[in-house]
C-alpha cells in the first residue's frame, strides 16, 4: 500500500478518526526491502477513516438428508474503510563499516 490508497479493514472506529496502524510486517521503498521479526520497531501507518462499508454476501446452507429439513441465510460483514495518508519509518539501523581486512 501507499499513501492514497483506500483499504477496508476489521476495525471499528468512527468516521474521521484517524488511526496509526503500528504492526507493520515489511517496507519496500527506494533503499530497499525490510522485514520484521515479525513486526518492524518504529514503522508505523497513519490512515483516516472515510466511512462503514459492507462486503460480499456469503450464502450458508443447512442441510438433513432424509427428513425434508433445509434452512438457508446468508451473512455481510462490515468493514471500516481507511485511506493511507502517511507511511512513517524510523531510522534504519546499518552496520558499522570496520577498518582493514
């Protein structure tokens, strides 16, 4: 994801809050690729809330052989809808570089 992109997540919270998201797994920009073990310490993403949405309507079925019995129902989850603003890093750590062989 990146800054501008809008995602629904399982999280409730309220139209215009506006929540940091601290359990980042990995980061890919332009020095490279990190990974966490298995979170990465100090990376965090700030997003808004835009809005409640409902997602796909999944179909349930039950079923007895033999004595005529079916129900069906059906379920749609809610989701909270978030707009990324902002993908804060801290500093990476490098190693230091050592003098002779």
């Amino acid at each position: 994801m990146a800054p501008g992109d809008v995602i629904d997540v399982d999280i409730p919270a309220q139209e215009g809050d506006t929540l940091e998201l601290d359990r980042v797994l990995l980061v890919s920009d332009d020095k490279g690729v990190r990974m966490g073990t298995p979170t990465l310490s100090g990376a965090r993403v700030v997003a808004s809330v835009v809005g409640r949405v409902k997602g796909e309507k999944i179909q349930v079925m039950k079923f007895k052989a033999k004595v005529r019995y079916h129900k069906k129902t059906g379920h749609r989850q809610s989701y909270t809808r978030l707009e990324i603003k902002d993908i804060k890093l801290a500093p990476a750590r490098g190693r230091k570089k050592e003098d002779g062989a």
